[in-house]
C-alpha cells in the first residue's frame, strides 16, 4: 500500500486493521488496508504468502504523455519488478499494471483497418510502449 501511495499522484493511505491475539496472522501484522490511488478505492486483504499474483489480473493505467508512461514504468519495476511486453510491468510484489498511452485506443478504433493493424504490429514488438512511435505507426500506413 505505501509503495503504491508513494508512486500515484492524488492517493492516500486510509485505514489499516492489525491482526490481534486471534489471528490468523502474526499479531500487528495487517490483515485489511484501505488505500486510494488517482481518486480511486482500494480494499486488500493480506492473504499470506501462499497467495500469489498472476497477469490474469491486471491494472490498467492511461497516461497521456510519454513522461507519465516512463515515470510510472521506472517506479513500477523498482526493487525487483519485471519488465513484460505491450507495455506491462509487473511490480516487485508480482502485481501487473498495464501502462498505457491513453490515445491507444483512438490508435488502435480509430476506423481505419490498415492503420490499426500497423498499431497493433508496432506495439507487439514494444515492451514499455512508445507514444510517438506508436503514433508514427500509425501515420505511415496507407
């Protein structure tokens, strides 16, 4: 929760509830954190170690600039994150963000089959995705 606090604009940390006597965790360990990243609610429960992350969950983030999209990607794989291709990275708690130019989309609908498929045929050779390469993708096809 404080990694992901420290690294979003707009976020805040809310309530935290500690185990007690009873368990299941260790007491003073938190069992349930309340957390807001961008304006937006987070709820987790601290499941224990033998829960793991996989890319089947992911979150989406829409960066307008390229400066956004490398400065969120560089504090993301920070302390042992992962690197993943169409611009994924998985955090070093195994959490994977998709960090995303928000005129992606615009890029990829935007009406035009052949200029979508030159998109798309650009974005699969990225790993942390390139505004203005992806644009240009886009602007050189017929």
């Amino acid at each position: 929760m404080n990694f992901y606090v420290s690294i979003f604009k707009n976020s805040k940390v809310g309530t935290i509830v500690r185990h007690g006597d009873a368990g299941p965790g260790p007491k003073g360990s938190a069992m349930t954190v309340t957390f807001q990243l961008e304006g937006q609610d987070f709820y987790a429960l601290n499941g224990g170690p033998h829960y793991k992350f996989t890319p089947a969950i992911s979150f989406f983030v829409n960066c307008e600039t390229q400066p956004e999209i490398d400065e969120l990607w560089e504090k993301l794989k920070s302390g042992g994150g992962e690197e993943m291709q169409c611009g994924w990275v998985k955090d070093r708690f195994g959490v994977c963000w998709q960090i995303v130019p928000a005129v992606l989309n615009k890029l990829l609908h935007g009406g035009n089959a052949q200029k979508s498929a030159s998109v798309m045929k650009a974005m699969m050779k990225m790993v942390k995705l390139d505004i203005q390469k992806l644009q240009q993708a886009y602007d050189d096809a017929v």
